[in-house]
C-alpha cells in the first residue's frame, strides 16, 4: 500500500508541475470558478506590491488576505518567486499525505462499535474494508480535477485545505492546542471554518474519555470548555500578531468585512452574487443576515444533535455546507469535502441518488465555461444562464450530501433493527417523516 | 456586466423563478434531519433549533432590517395649533392736557376697540410733565423728546396744544410711535386713523383669509404687491444699455447703492437680511415697439411712447440674465433702462392715454421687482459731434424710484386719505418706526399662519403614508416650529412684538425645512407589492416545514408532559 | 400712489443736497481675439479667446457688483471661495502628432479643475457644490462630479495665476473630468451668454452652433485665474478667458476646393468689433505660406508681424477689427494658388497615444505610448484616473523605454473608497526617457507604459454604464528644458516651461 500511495504522489506531482509550467496555468488561475477575490494570487500579488511600494495595501478592494498571509507571501514573491510553484505542489502533497492518515485513523475507529442487532454481520465492517478507503481517500484528493486546477491556478484554497486537513488529522487524534491552533488559523483565512469547532470539541471530548482511567460514559463539559478557551485565545492571539503586522486594525475591514457584506460582486460558484446584484439596496442587510446564517448557523445546531456520535461526519457535512453557501465558494474547496467522502465508502451501497449527482457535477462542469464565455466573450447569453449552471451544482452538491446523510442514518437503523423489518407479520418499507 | 431586464416585473419573474428553486433547495437541505430515528429526544431538539433559528432570530431580524426609521412627531400639538389664540395685545397710551379729556378718550377708544378680532388694545392714560409740552418750538423736538416710546409696538398719543401752528391737520403722525393730535380731535378721527394707517386691522385679516382659504379671498394690494416671507433677500440692480456704441454711460453703481440704499437697508435689518448685487447688461432691447409721437418738445419733435399693458411683455427678455445660479433667495430687481438718443426719449402712457405723472417714466411688478426708464438729457443728444455720446444718469432720480418701489415690495403700505390727517415728512430717515412695527405685525401673522399651515399639511401626509421616512433632523424641525408657533403667540399676545416676530420667523423657516427635507422621499414610492414578492418566494418554503414541525413538536412535548403526570399519579 | 409719489418727493428733496455720483468704479477691459491657423495636414486650426481683466481683489464682495465680468459666473466663484478655475467642454480628439500644440489643451468630455483659497472649510462639499453650480450654469451634467471621482494631484497641476507663496499645496486642488460628456448647442448658449457682447456684436457673432459643432475637435473653455495689474504685482487683478478651440478638416468642408475665408468656416461675415472691447483682432498665422503651399489673403493684411520663440519664427497676419471701416460683412479670404501640398509632418516634443488592449468583458489593459521628439530625455509626470469599475493591478505597471524597463520615480496611489466605489490615479515621475532625435528617421520608438485592469459588475442601482468603458483622459506633463540653437520647437527664455497635454483613448 505505501508504495502505491508514493507512486500517486508522484504522479500527481508530474501532472501538477506539467500543468503549472504549461500554457494552461495563467488560464486555469485567471477562471472565476477556480480563484475568487479572496483566493487569487494575481490579488496576492497586487496586494505584496502595493506593500512594497509603502500604499496601504487594505484601503481600497483589492486585497483581502491577513497581514500574516501578507507578509508570508510577501517574502516568498521577493525572495523565492521561481520555488513558489513547488510550494504549491507540495503543500497539495502534504495535504493528501495528512488526509490519508486521517482517513487511516478513522477506519480504525469505525471498527469498535456497539452491540447490533443480530443478522447484521453483513453489514458490519471488516478488517479488509479499512485497507482502501484511505487510499480512495488520497486519490480522490491527488486527482480529482477540481483541486489539480485550484494548485495549478496558485489560489491561496491550497494553503485553507492544508489548516483544514491539519485540523481534522489533529482532531482525530485529540491534540487539543494543536488543533485549536490550526483550526483558529483556517478561521483567519477564511471565517467560515469556526463551525468545525464543534465537532473537533467533540472529538477532543471524547479523547479524553477513552483516556480517562474512570471510563466514564458521558463526555465532560469541561472539556468543551477547555476546547473553546484555547480556540479562542488561539484566535485572538493570531489576530494581534496580525494588528501588529498590519499596522492596525484596519486590515479587518478588508478581510471579515469583505467575507461578511460582501460588496465585490463579481461572478463565482457560489449563490451570493447574483442575489446581490438584483436586490434593492435597502434590502441589502436583511439579504446578508439571512444568507450569512444560512451558511454558518442555521444548520449547526440541528446538525450537531442529530450527528453527536459521529463527529467525523458532522465536520464534513459541515464542511460541505460551508463549501456551497460561502460567500466566495471556489472549486478547491469543493474538491476538499469531496475527497473526504471514501472514509465513508460502506455507504455507498444505501446512497439512492448517486447518478443523478453524478450527471449534474458533469454537466455543470462542463456547462459552466460554456456559458460564462457566451455570457462574457460572445455576449450572447447573460448573468441568469450562469447563474442557472451555478445553481444547479449547488442543488447536486445538497443532494450528494443529504444522500450520504440518509445513507448513514438507513445503514444505522438497519443495524439497531435488523436487516428484515418486519413488524406484525408484515413487510415495511422505511419511510421519512 | 449584468444585463439589465426590460422591467421591474419580467425581473422579479425571473428572480422569483429562481428564488423559488433556491428555497427548493433550502427545504430539500432541511428536510433530512426530519428523519424518523431511534433518539427520539434529539430529533425534536433539532427541530425546535431550525424553529428558534428561524423564528426567534429570523422574524425580528427581518422586521428590524426593513422598518421605515420614524422619529415620533407632536402630531396633537400640530392639531391643536388650529385653535391657537394670535391675538396681538398692544399698550397705547394716551397723554393729554385734561384729564377728563384723557379718560374719555380712553374709553370712547377702548370701546371702539372691543369688538377687535386680531388686536387687544388696551388705551391707559398717560400723564407727562408739562415742561415737554411747554418748550415746543418745533415738531422736530417733539420728535427727539425722551418720552418717545422706544419698545417696537408701543404707540403714544400725544395731544399738542397749538397743533395749529405746524400743520393745517387736525392729527399728524410722527416718525416714530408717536400721534399728534390737536384738541379738537374726536376719539373717532383718532380711531380711524390709528385702524387705517398704525394698526393695518384689514390688511392683516385678509392677509390670513388668502393663507387659510385661498380659493374664497384674495390678497388686499398690498398683500398681492409684497414678497413673501423669506430669512434673506436679494437685491439685484441692472442697468440695461441696449445701444453701447451710441450712448456710454458712466456711472459709480455700486457707490450709488452703498450712499443711497444702504440706509433703508439697515434699518429694515430686524425684518430680514439683505445682499445688495448689481450689474450691468449691454445689448438687451425691449422686445416692444413703442409708438412714435410727435409732439412739440422732447429731442427732434417727436417721443415714444409704451402703452401700459404692454409693460409685462419687457420682463421677459430681461429674465433670462437676471438669476442667480447660487442663491435661492426671493429675488428683488430693480431695472434701469437707458435708451439711447435715437429711441428717446420714452414714456410710458397709462390706459387712460395720458402720461405717467411726475415725470418718472417707471413701474413695478408685484413680486418681482421695478423697472425704470431713464431718458437721457437733452442736452446730450443735442450734441451731435460725440460719438458715443457720454451720459452720467441722475443717480437721485433714479435711486430715489427704486426706493420707493422697495418700500411698496417690502410691505410697507401705502396710506389711504384720511381728511384732516397727515404724516409727517420723511427726511433724515427712510422708514418711519411705527412703519416698521406694522409691517413686523403684518409678517409675523403671515409666518405664523404658514407655519401652522405646512405643519398642518405635513403631519397630515405623514400620518397617512407610511412609507415616508421621518429622520432626526426633520422631526427636531418639527418640534422646533411647533414650539416657535406656541411661543411667538404668547409673545404677541402680551406684545412683545420683536421676539414674537423673530420667534414666528424661525417656525416659518422650521416648517419649510421640515416640509421640503428631501431625505422623506427615500422610500416613498417603494410599492409594497415588490416587497412581497421578494420576500414570499424566499422564505415561505423554508418556513413549511418549520410550521408542520412545530405540530410534532407540541404533541411531543405534551406526551412528555402526560407521561410525566401519569407517573405522578401512579 | 399718491403716497408713493410724496415719499419719493420726501427722498428726493433729501438726497438732492447728497453729492452726484459720476466716476466709474474698478475698471475692467475686454479684449476678442481669432487666431485662424492654416495646419499641415490640410486642417484649420481656429481659436478664439474672449479676455475680460477686471482691476479688482479677489474677494467675495468684489463680484456683488459687476460690469463687463458675467455676474453668474462672479456670483458662483464668489460664494465658493475658488481662486482659479478651469473649465472645459470638448467634442473629439486633438491629434497632437498632425496638428501640433493648441493653445488651450482640454481632454475629451468634461474637465474641471479649481484650486480654492486657503481660507476654504470642508473642501469637498465645495467642490461638489461648485459642481453642481456650474453644471446650472453652463448646461453640461458637471453635477455627476464628487468625491468618487475627483482628485487632488499633487505633481500634475500648479496654479496658472498668483499665489501667496511658491509652495502650493494640492489640497485645495480639485480635479475630475468626465469623459463621456457631449458638447453642442445647449452649452455653447449659455456661453456666449456669459461674454459682455453677448453673441450680438464682434467676434462672438461668428460662433454659429451648426458650423462650430460640425468639426473634428471642438472645444469651449474657461479660465479664471488672479492676474498682477501691474509690473511691480502691488495689486491683484480677475482675469477671465474664454475660449473656444475649433479644428476643420477642409478636405471635406472645401469639397475639393481649397480656398477658405471666414465666410465659409463659420457661416458669416464680421460684421463689426464689440463697441465695449478695448481690441479685436484676427491673427492668421502665415507661416505655413513659405513652406507649404502658398495662399494669398484677401483684403491683403493691413500688417504682418513676426514671433520668435525659441528660435523658431512664426509670421502672422494683423487685422485689427476695430480700426476698419466695415460696410456690410467683413470677410478674409485666403486663396491658392497651387494644388494642395500636405507639408512635412514635424511631430512636437511630446505626444501619447492610449489605447485599450485586451477582449471580452472580464479583463483588460490600457497601453500608454509617450513619444519624445526632443534630442534630450525628459522627465515626465503622469496623471491618470481610472474609474471604479476597472480595479487595476499595479503589479502590473511595466513601462519599456527603449526595450528596457524603468521604473517610476515616485508612484504616489491616491485611492478614493466608498464602500465599493475606488478609483485609482496616479501621478508618477518618470525619469530618464531617453530619446534621439533623428529627424531623418521616421519611426522612432515610444516608451510604452502597460497596466492591466479587471472588469467589475455593476449593481442593479447603479447607472447604466457598463455597456462601454470611459476611461478618463491622461495628462502627460513635462518640464520643458531651455531651447537651445537648434530647431525645436518650444517656447521660453526661461529655466523650463511647463507644458502639459491631454490625451484620451
């Protein structure tokens, strides 16, 4: 196995560093679904030289990374600018190694479950399914389209991905400052990975219990408290760090602000821009309170009770989520939730919509370029047939995950109840309520 | 980049068409944890979280974010100003030789006054040493004397033994507050003189009949010929020279507007401000043809004469170079148009046919302003070997038109004849003090009536349309004319008459801000259908769920509730 | 009335005993001049220039009273406090390679600049405020000037009439063009209303709105600016000059024929001087005679005076208005005698082309060319506004002299925000550009400057304008170095002179 996964590697090294040295790269990266106003290098950039020139680079639209990610990239555009495609290629590696340990660690736990009802051994997992699945997990990373073109294209996502993958890989093995630290960096970039902290407080939580010498069976509150303090403090430090770099507080503005009332409306996957661009202006804070809730609470809570168990899945459902209703969505995040669902591959056989997902993410990838150069080239088509094709990969998106979702809630009541369901005598069928 | 649709409405098609697949969306996404499962408990909390998210932090948050900002107005103060009682009191004190004349005076006087709608005068006799009186040379130590009254609305009645001396008349008015009257004045002379000259009874009630009910009276004269109501005026002095190569004029304007209107200005400074502007236009001609008479005078046997009813017509081309891109002031113009020695000299002639009187060819237009035309000598056009030909205008003729047109644009009324009454005349000063006080009482009702008027009007339209936004500078305009109003009609009712002026001009200038503040049509015309149609397709399919949720989640919680009692009562 | 009349008798009798007053308060003088220029090309190249110098301070009460100085206009600079101002209405392109230097240069669209006096609060309100006055008074939708789109350049613009002191500070500066605005009949009205002889008499009853619109550059002016009444600069005077450039193409105007006169470019005759203007003058520059093709003027020239300037001589004839005896409609006429000759075409010092590079409505780039005649290098400052829905990257700024890249001096990026509205613009020294002058070689190669831009979507509130992109023009300005003995073509016997001109794309 480990000699397949290093033949991966190697091989997705070659087609990244093909690509990036190819006529395809300034192509690739300038694609709206590829780089949106927070993940684009050309923005970087604009951004470090704007900085070296003594302008502000945060007064005025076209920076919006953290002073931290300021000076980093700064001092990699001016000292190192021939290595900084490497770097990319490399961090992409490292990001898949970190998810193919995760997924490792995971499948070991998946074995030690309850006690289940009794002809359910068919449905139980084996020794032999845990070998794959993390291999499936790697590949699926190394070489799905949508994250090779996010490399190639040099957009900050790969440096997101890398905080995420590192958050879950720590959360999974219950490095409590760790993965606060990570986590509170993923949150710098980009807001929106505040929610993982609740699975990844589960996760510490229940670390804790199984290395508690009591073994008790509730998870202790204090735990969730320690979790969230040291989230917190991470954050706040990293934000000082970053006031001190930056000279201010300014820099807030051009970042937060720039997530949270997102003024620049330029097309992307995402659902945010075309709303705005149609609404009235007086609209304008009840469409961003709505949409903003919409992407990071509204589905936290109902989540988090129904999916306690299992915190895995609930950071990736949330990841996924966060994925299709952010409000600059690219298509590295896609591809990074997408890589994370082979960990879940015993319950591919429950999942009733896979064609249909699958013929959707096909077309409107394909659907998508298409009409954006009908739209923006040939003036022949306008904003509403992009919209539509963006539209329609954000319902595949929800109907992938809310598949996988019934996939494991089916998988789990057959395994309470029994694989025959039969009650009085009778065949039932399962029904939603 | 985004194309615009046609109209508002195919738009909202198309965005409700969408909307209504993004809420599908929505509804699909909350539907999976509506899921029949063993944890029953956890089941529900979700649903009462999705319920708590959406109607205890969503409603409030959609209602916040969209209400109409409204500062809350006086809308009954505003109602009652209707019955506000602007009465002005007035104290005028009467000074003779015998008492018992006095006292009756002051009583036929009172008597007569009683039945006053707009004044409450009260008449009290007046005892003065009788070392002034004794020392009278002339009407002019009168006139300084130090029982002058000095407060603005007071008024003294002075009998002057010997009135004979001075003036033929039998009551003459003073330029200050004081009325002379010679002992064989009856109370009824003095009244008539004291109602049509000092006190203007008229002219005030028909100034507030025209503000209240304008279809049903008219303005009196006056009325129709006085500016409105303003803080600051503007003077614009033009002289027209329509032929420049023919007739140069020399004249130092500005020295002349500083030497000869200033002081008038200066002493109507308690009514408004004024800025003195002027300018000089070449090559603007009549527009009228006036019509060649001959005659046996003027320069070469023959005049021209304008007909007076087409003295309006000579406006028109003057207007176009007489506004002001910068100032929004009420606008005096006072033209002067020389026509040069081939086109004089011109006359304007009355409908009767005959010439103006007084040798002063001029006019004035109600509201707008007066227009002089000014002849250039004789003399000078005799004179054929210049050319051009150089004139100096006569500065006093033509200042002292303008003046008295200004007096008339002001407000300062013409008086009528009274038999046996004069004034006297005007030489130092411009305006006599008691001019000034009638015309403060004429502008102070006509504010007052139109402040209440637009904060009538105002409140009325805020209070029936809802969408108007009402932000904290219209509504401290608003509390701010209310309280003028209430004040300045104290103040004049106790006679305070210069506070109660400046009170009432500052609710005038309140209420016009209040009324005419662009900010409360931000939202006017925003139809409600739009908001609706926005708002339906977007959150009603995500609230079913939530609805029939909430079924599930009272039978839930009242089984819980039952259990809990039945094990209670077992 | 009889009242009236007593009052008016009271005054009357009062004010007789008050001195008469005779004299003429602070003097003013009106001059009207026509330069008609016969260019290279085969174009005329017309320009008009009404001056009214006022002998007094330049204060706020100074313009309540006005005589030959347009009181709309005194008003409006009077109550915003403005020092110098510069107005200017333009309808197409100055082609500076073909035509040369015009006297005025004004960028395409709607330009106004002001400097206001240091006694001036909240400058920006002001500004707007004049704005939106003038827009009244001249009929152009200058009211869509503010903040968003104005600047305060600090390298670019010095004040043309006194200051108080040599450092100005650009502050009280304020620049915005808007390059979409279309010139025609409705301003050139409310223009010639301003000048003291309306359109009735003199030089200004030559501007028939039909034949100065129907030309390839047309352009009405204003300037104000302080002026010194004398040598010694003890007291200030108002200086007003309005001017109005025109450039005719005679090949289509002619129909063939080359001969024109006065009567053709403008559709009338003279038919007399303005009585209130101290000169009127037509100035037709006749040095094109000897080289060029050669045209007789009819009536010949009462005078012919020569120009030296910098070595360069230029010959015009004089016709002075006033002191002909004008029967009828006075016209000149130049005639020739030869077949039409395009003369050598002698490109000034310095001239720019801009030009948008790129397809499609998602990105884009600008390229500037500077072309440098001159047989030294110049330094060059560089004025550009870029509006808010083109974000540029100024990672991307490469400028190539010669095949190498320089770098500007100082890069000063003033960024205007609100909420989601910036422009950029920026002044920037640009050193060393170093050119041979050949004059043998015709293809010389400019310095090109290269910058990249995006394109932004525009909300559903915002105006309708993203149909097309309106970049604003360019000022390209440079110190001039002293003339030497050579040919070239500038002016001054001073240090430098200051030149500066407006190119748009």
């Amino acid at each position: 196995m480990e000699n397949l996964i290093y033949l991966e590697y190697a091989v997705a090294g070659i087609i990244r560093y093909w690509l990036l040295n190819s006529d395809y790269k300034q192509t690739i990266g300038d694609r709206v679904e590829i780089s949106t106003p927070l993940n684009s290098w050309r923005k970087v950039t604009e951004g470090a030289y704007l900085y070296n020139e003594g302008i502000n680079p945060y007064v005025g639209d076209n920076f919006h990374e953290t002073p931290l990610g300021l000076t980093v990239f700064d001092k990699m555009i001016s000292h190192i600018p021939q290595w900084i495609g490497i770097i990319f290629i490399v961090c992409d590696l490292v990001t898949a190694h970190v998810l193919y340990h995760t997924a490792q660690i995971f499948m070991s736990e998946l074995v030690e479950k309850d006690k289940y009802a009794k002809d359910t051994e068919a449905l139980l997992l084996k020794q032999s399914d845990l070998v794959l699945p993390p291999v499936y997990v790697a590949s699926a990373y190394l070489f799905n389209p949508y994250i090779i073109f996010s490399c190639v294209g040099q957009t900050t996502t790969v440096f997101a991905n890398l905080c995420l993958a590192f958050t879950f890989l720590l959360m999974i093995k219950g490095h409590r400052l760790a993965c606060c630290s990570v986590l509170a960096l993923a949150t710098l970039q980009s807001l929106y990975p505040a929610t993982l902290l609740v699975p990844a407080s589960i996760y510490l939580a229940q670390a804790e219990r199984t290395s508690s010498l009591e073994g008790r069976q509730s998870l202790r509150a204090s735990s969730f408290i320690l979790t969230a303090v040291t989230f917190i403090a991470a954050l706040l430090l990293l934000l000082y760090i970053s006031s001190e770099l930056a000279g201010g507080w300014e820099f807030l503005h051009a970042t937060y602000g720039f997530i949270l009332n997102v003024p620049d409306l330029r097309p992307n996957v995402g659902l945010f821009w075309y709303f705005f661009t149609e609404m009235f202006e007086n609209f304008r804070l009840l469409f961003i309170y709505a949409f903003q809730i919409n992407a990071a609470l509204l589905y936290l809570v109902p989540l988090t009770l129904r999916l306690h168990g299992e915190p895995m899945l609930l950071a990736a459902s949330l990841t996924a989520l966060m994925a299709v209703f952010k409000s600059y969505p690219s298509l590295g995040d896609v591809g990074f939730y997408l890589a994370l669902l082979p960990m879940w591959k015993h319950l591919f056989n429950y999942m009733q919509q896979g064609f249909v997902v699958g013929c959707f993410f096909l077309i409107t990838s394909v659907m998508g370029p298409i009409v954006w150069h009908l739209w923006i080239y040939s003036r022949s088509a306008n904003a509403n047939f992009y919209f539509g094709v963006t539209l329609a990969f954000a319902t595949a998106q929800i109907f992938l995950v809310t598949d996988i979702l019934f996939a494991y809630i089916k998988r789990e009541f057959s395994l309470y109840h029994g694989l025959h369901r039969e009650v009085n005598g009778k065949t039932t069928k399962l029904v939603l309520e | 980049m985004v194309k615009q649709p046609e109209s508002t409405y195919s738009r909202l098609g198309g965005m409700q068409f969408i909307e209504g697949w993004f809420s599908f969306l929505w509804w699909i996404s909350g539907q999976w944890f509506l899921l029949s499962a063993q944890i029953d408990a956890n089941r529900i909390f979700a649903a009462v979280a999705y319920v708590v998210v959406l109607i205890v932090i969503g409603l409030p948050l959609w209602w916040k974010t969209t209400e109409v900002y409204r500062v809350s107005l006086p809308y009954s103060r505003i109602a009652a100003l209707d019955n506000l009682d602007v009465t002005q009191g007035m104290n005028i004190s009467i000074s003779t030789l015998d008492t018992a004349r006095g006292d009756k005076l002051v009583a036929d006087l009172n008597d007569i006054f009683k039945t006053s709608k707009w004044f409450q005068l009260t008449f009290f006799a007046l005892s003065l040493e009788k070392k002034y009186l004794a020392s009278v040379h002339s009407l002019e130590d009168l006139e300084n004397a130090p029982f002058q009254p000095r407060k603005v609305g007071e008024l003294l009645l002075l009998e002057v033994p010997g009135l004979a001396r001075f003036t033929a008349n039998h009551v003459l008015v003073g330029l200050k507050r004081t009325v002379y009257f010679s002992s064989e004045t009856t109370a009824v002379k003095l009244s008539e003189v004291l109602e049509s000259w000092l006190l203007q009874e008229k002219s005030l009630r028909q100034t507030v009949a025209a503000m209240t009910a304008p279809t049903e009276t008219d303005q009196d004269q006056s009325g129709r010929r006085r500016m409105p109501a303003a803080e600051e005026y503007d003077i614009m002095i033009t002289v027209v020279n329509p032929e420049p190569e023919k007739l140069q004029l020399n004249w130092d304007l500005p020295k002349a507007v500083q030497v000869y209107l200033e002081p008038l200005l200066h002493e109507l400074s308690p009514v408004a401000r004024y800025t003195v502007k002027s300018q000089w236009l070449y090559f603007v001609t009549l527009n009228v043809q006036p019509k060649l008479v001959a005659d046996s005078s003027g320069y070469g046997r023959k005049h021209y004469a304008l007909a007076e009813d087409i003295l309006p017509q000579i406006i028109t081309p003057l207007e176009k170079k007489l506004a002001s891109h910068v100032s929004r002031n009420p606008c005096l113009n006072f033209v002067v148009y020389v026509p040069p020695c081939e086109a004089a000299p011109l006359h304007i002639y009355r409908r009767q046919g005959v010439r103006v009187k007084g040798g002063v060819d001029a006019f004035l237009s109600p509201r707008w302003g007066g227009i002089v035309i000014h002849n250039p000598s004789s003399l000078i056009c005799h004179n054929t070997s210049v050319q051009p030909k150089e004139y100096s205008p006569d500065t006093v003729a033509v200042m002292g038109v303008f003046l008295a047109q200004f007096r008339l644009l002001m407000g300062i009324p013409e008086l009528e004849e009274i038999s046996r009454a004069d004034r006297l005349p005007l030489s130092v000063v411009s305006l006599g003090d008691w001019e000034l006080d009638s015309l403060l009482r004429v502008r102070t009702m006509e504010q007052l009536t139109s402040a209440r008027l637009t904060l009538q009007s105002l409140s009325q339209l805020l209070s029936e349309i809802s969408n108007i936004v009402i932000n904290d500078a219209v509504g401290d305009s608003v509390y701010r004319a209310v309280d003028c109003v209430e004040r300045a009609a104290k103040l004049l009712k106790i006679g305070q008459l210069d506070r109660a002026f400046n009170d009432s001009k500052e609710a005038f200038l309140s209420a016009e801000a209040a009324f005419t503040d662009p900010s409360l049509l931000a939202l006017l015309y925003f139809p409600d259908d739009q908001k609706y149609a926005v708002y339906i397709p977007l959150f009603l399919p995500v609230m079913i769920p939530v609805i029939l949720s909430l079924k599930n989640i009272y039978a839930w919680f009242s089984g819980r509730i039952n259990s809990k009692s039945k094990l209670k009562e077992d | 009335m009889k009242a009236v009349l007593n009052t008016f008798a009271c005054i009357v009798l009062f004010l007789h005993s008050s001195f008469c007053v005779t004299s003429v308060p602070s003097k003013d003088y009106f001059d009207e001049e026509l330069l008609l220029k016969p260019l290279p090309s085969g174009h005329i190249y017309a320009y008009f220039q009404f001056t009214t110098v006022w002998d007094v301070e330049f204060e706020v009460t100074s313009f309540h009273h006005c005589h030959l100085f347009p009181r709309a206009l005194g008003e409006i600079v009077g109550h915003y406090n403005v020092q110098e101002l510069h107005i200017s209405l333009t309808g197409g392109l100055w082609r500076h390679e073909t035509w040369g230097y015009p006297v005025h240069d004004a960028a395409p669209g709607a330009e106004l600049w002001a400097w206001f006096k240091e006694s001036t609060t909240s400058i920006d309100k002001t500004w707007k405020e004049l704005a939106g006055a003038l827009s009244g008074l001249l009929c152009a939708s200058l009211n869509f000037i503010d903040s968003s789109n104005s600047l305060s350049p600090e390298f670019t613009f010095r004040p043309t009439g006194i200051v108080s002191s040599p450092a100005a500070n650009s502050s009280y500066l304020r620049y915005a063009t808007l390059p979409r605005e279309i010139v025609c009949t409705e301003n050139l009205t409310p223009w010639k209303k301003l000048l003291p002889c309306d359109a009735k008499k003199g030089l200004s009853t030559l501007l028939n709105a039909g034949h100065i619109h129907n030309t390839n550059y047309h352009s009405l002016g204003l300037h104000l600016r302080p002026v010194c009444r004398d040598v010694g600069c003890s007291q200030m005077s108002v200086e007003l000059r309005q001017t109005v450039s025109l450039v005719y193409d005679m090949v289509i105007l002619g129909n063939g024929n080359q001969d024109w006169s006065i009567k053709k470019l403008f559709g009338i005759g003279l038919s007399g001087a303005c009585p209130l203007a101290t000169m009127s003058n037509i100035y037709i520059d006749t040095t094109l005679n000897e080289t060029g093709a050669h045209f007789q003027l009819s009536p010949t020239p009462p005078a012919i005076i020569t120009s030296t300037r910098g070595g360069y001589e230029s010959k015009f004839a004089v016709y002075d208005v006033k002191a002909l005896d004008i029967d009828g409609m006075f016209n000149i006429a130049a005639f020739y005698s030869s077949s039409r000759v395009y003369g050598v075409n002698l490109p000034p010092v310095l001239y720019t082309n801009r030009y948008i590079i790129g397809y499609g409505q998602e990105r884009g780039g600008i390229v500037t060319k500077l072309h440098n005649g001159h047989w030294k290098a110049l330094d060059v400052v560089y004025l550009e506004n870029i509006p808010w829905f083109m974000p540029l990257y100024l990672h991307t700024l490469k400028i190539l002299a010669n095949g190498q890249e320089i770098k500007p001096l100082i890069l000063m990026d003033m960024t205007l925000t609100g909420q989601t509205i910036n422009s950029y613009a920026y002044d920037g020294m640009l050193k060393e550009l170093r050119k041979h002058f050949k004059p043998v070689r015709p293809h010389k190669n400019p310095a090109e400057m290269l910058l990249q831009h995006d394109k932004a979507t525009h909300k559903f509130e915002d105006s309708g304008s993203h149909h097309k992109i309106w970049v604003d023009g360019v000022n390209p300005s440079t110190l001039q170095p002293q003339s030497s003995t050579f040919r070239s073509p500038l002016v001054s016997s001073r240090q430098g002179c200051y030149m500066q001109h407006k190119v748009s794309d």
